[in-house]
C-alpha cells in the first residue's frame, strides 16, 4: 500500500512537466511578498497596484465585489480614511432609489463598490487571481502552486508582461488571427500552419482579444518607484490578489495560531497520558 501511494504521489508531482510539454504557455514564476505561510502584502505595492488599475484597467474591467472602505483596511493599501474617501468620490454610481424609484447616478461613498466591468466581454478582476489559482498542472489541480508557489497572481503579471510578435506561420496567413499574440495565454484557437503534423502546437500561448494595455513608463508613481513593464504587472497583480483575498493575512495568522496552539495541546495530552498509564506499566 505505502509503495502504491508513493507512486502515485511521484506521478503527481511529475505530471505538470508532462502535461507542459509541446510548447505549453509560458508562467514566470514572480517573488511576491504574501507568499508561503509567513508572508503578507506590501502596502506600497498594493496603493501602485490600485493607480494600475484605476489608471488603465478600470477602463474595461470592474471590481464589483470590493467595497470603496475596504481600501482603508488594515493588511491592505491601509489609505486614510480621508483619502479613500477622496477617492470614492471619483466615481458615479447608480443608485435606484433616487427620484422617487426612477434611479440616478450619485457619488460613490464608502460603503458602494467598484463599478462593474464596461464592457461584456471584459470580466471582472475581484476574483481574477482566484479564479487562476489553479492553472497551472495536470486538470487544474495547481500542484505549480503547491510546490513552486505560483498561482492567480503570476498568470496575470505573465500574462502582462507576454505580449509578443505573432509567429511567422500565422503572420503570413491570407485570412489573419483574430486577436493579439500572447505567450502565456492558454493555447487554442492555432492555425493548422502553426501545428505540427501530430496536431500539437508549435509556439507557446494563443491569440487573445484585449489588446497590450501597459507598457513602460505609461502610469507615473508619487513614490518614484520603477514603473517599467514588469515593475507595473507584479504591482497590479498583487493589487488583485488583494481584491480576491482581502483576509490572506488575517487567516494566515489565525492558521498560525491554531498549529501553535494544537502542538501545543498535543504535547500536554502526551505528557498526562504518560502520567496516567506509568504506574500501570511494567517496568524492566
């Protein structure tokens, strides 16, 4: 029986190497600061994260299950009250109750949340990293995130930063790819030029509908942190982690507590079970 788990637990783990063969989608695998079982969110990163997204993914894609006063929560951007109030109030929101039923937009106060996408075509981002978590590995088990710690947040920043030339086979095509060329979005949707005989794709990632939306240098920080390319996506990325996991920090603390205090338990119920079986025991 151990040896049958044993295996079974090896095919496992081997199975995303497999299962990234002939020219998977590439993931980069970022350092973010909440990772592993002591980490916690950077609220530098996270007030960068949120000028991303209000500065350019706000444009198409909504965060409609955040509440504007949860930007003032402690482990998150932690923005002054007056601040995240000030910021609210750049925004309309409908309100149905207004002229008597009929409804009218108003500024938005604490208590409203983000507007919802723009566009139909353009998801939501409040559970986007969540939503991702288990992309990577055999069927969407995510064993790249269990092991290697990659997840949501590096698919997103990856997938920012991927935007490439498409391939030759598909450049000289008469009927063009509908889309952008993105290495790391999932594969589908190739042309029979750009397979190999087997049907197994040539390139890495796919053709996807939004365009490049960050670039270097085109959202300035008060900080005067970096603001190329890669800088912005692992800040906007973190940023939507947040959105999904409001709590990641709070629950890591309460997880922490409880392992303390179960070992702890653990070692007095072993001592007084020890106590209490001794004068019954044969001693040699």
């Amino acid at each position: 029986m151990f040896r049958k788990l044993t295996l079974a637990a090896a095919l496992t783990l081997a199975a995303p190497a497999a299962y990234a063969a002939g020219a998977e989608a590439h993931i980069e695998d970022f350092d973010f600061s909440f990772e592993g079982p002591f980490g916690s969110f950077d609220q530098m990163q996270l007030q960068r994260g949120l000028k991303v997204y209000t500065e350019v993914c706000a444009a198409c894609h909504g965060l409609e299950q955040v509440a504007f006063r949860n930007l003032s929560d402690p482990g998150g951007p932690s923005f002054p009250e007056d601040q995240m109030r000030a910021y609210a109030e750049f925004y309309e929101v409908w309100d149905p109750a207004l002229f008597d039923g009929e409804g009218d937009f108003r500024v938005a106060t604490p208590a409203d949340k983000f507007p919802a996408s723009s566009l139909s075509n353009a998801p939501d981002l409040s559970l986007m990293a969540k939503a991702r978590a288990g992309f990577h590995g055999p069927y969407g088990l995510g064993i790249n995130q269990l092991v290697k710690g990659m997840g949501g947040p590096e698919y997103i920043a990856s997938l920012l930063v991927s935007y490439e030339e498409e391939p030759e086979c598909a450049a000289n095509m008469e009927v063009p790819m509908d889309g952008f060329y993105n290495s790391a979005f999932p594969n589908g949707g190739y042309p029979d030029e750009c397979k190999y005989e087997d049907g197994s794709h040539k390139y890495p990632g796919s053709w996807i509908a939004m365009s490049q939306p960050l670039d270097d240098g085109w959202v300035e920080f008060d900080d005067g942190h970096a603001n190329d390319l890669h800088h912005m996506a692992e800040d906007v990325a973190a940023f939507l982690m947040w959105t999904a996991e409001p709590k990641l920090v709070a629950r890591k603390q309460a997880g922490l507590t409880g392992v303390l205090f179960l070992t702890l338990l653990s070692v007095l119920l072993y001592l007084t079970n020890k106590k209490i079986w001794a004068p019954h025991k044969r001693k040699d």
